[in-house]
C-alpha cells in the first residue's frame, strides 16, 4: 500500500468515525502531498445505503478499491477493507451497479 493510499484510508476513518459528510467527488480533500487521487467508479443502494466502489489511484504504486457506505445525509458510516480487485467489491444488489 503506498503512502498516498493510507493517508486516503486514514481520512475516510476520521469522516467515518466523526459521521462527516463530504463530497464523494473531492475525496482526499485534506491530504496535502497530491500524489494520486480518488475516483468513485461504481454507485449502488442496499437497503438503506448509499454505497460507492472507489479507485485510490496514486501515482506511485497500483490502485487499489474500497466500498464506502453513506447512511442519513450522506454521512460516512462505514468502508470495506481495501483491495486490489474491485470485482470481490461488487455483490449482488437489487438495484445493480452503476457506472460512473
């Protein structure tokens, strides 16, 4: 895991733990060596979560995808563990996957 990828996975925590929201287009909003970015790639709702499957992409190193889900006003409420294949991030919703 590159350093860009924690200091991501560590912000999130913080909006988690903190019930934060935030825009899911402007994530790593306080990491300030910018040395990658965020990309939400897939959207879905399960039950009564928002979820988005998101691209750390730094520059140096692979990417990597975690699922963040949004509860009550969009607040962070909980994110997967982080890995390397999206795929194992997509389960079988009603809804199904949108693309970005």
């Amino acid at each position: 895991m590159s350093s860009y990828s924690k200091n991501v996975l560590v912000e999130i925590d913080l909006l988690i733990k903190n019930e934060r929201v935030a825009d899911i287009f402007s994530l790593s909003l306080n990491i300030e060596d910018g040395h990658g970015r965020v990309e939400p790639i897939y959207s879905t709702i399960d039950r009564e979560s928002l979820i988005f499957l998101l691209r750390i992409k730094p520059n140096l190193g692979s990417d990597s995808y975690i699922n963040l889900y949004t509860g009550d006003g969009g607040a962070f409420i909980y994110r997967s563990d982080e890995t390397d294949e999206f795929e194992e991030l997509l389960f079988d919703t009603e809804e199904g996957w949108t693309n970005f």
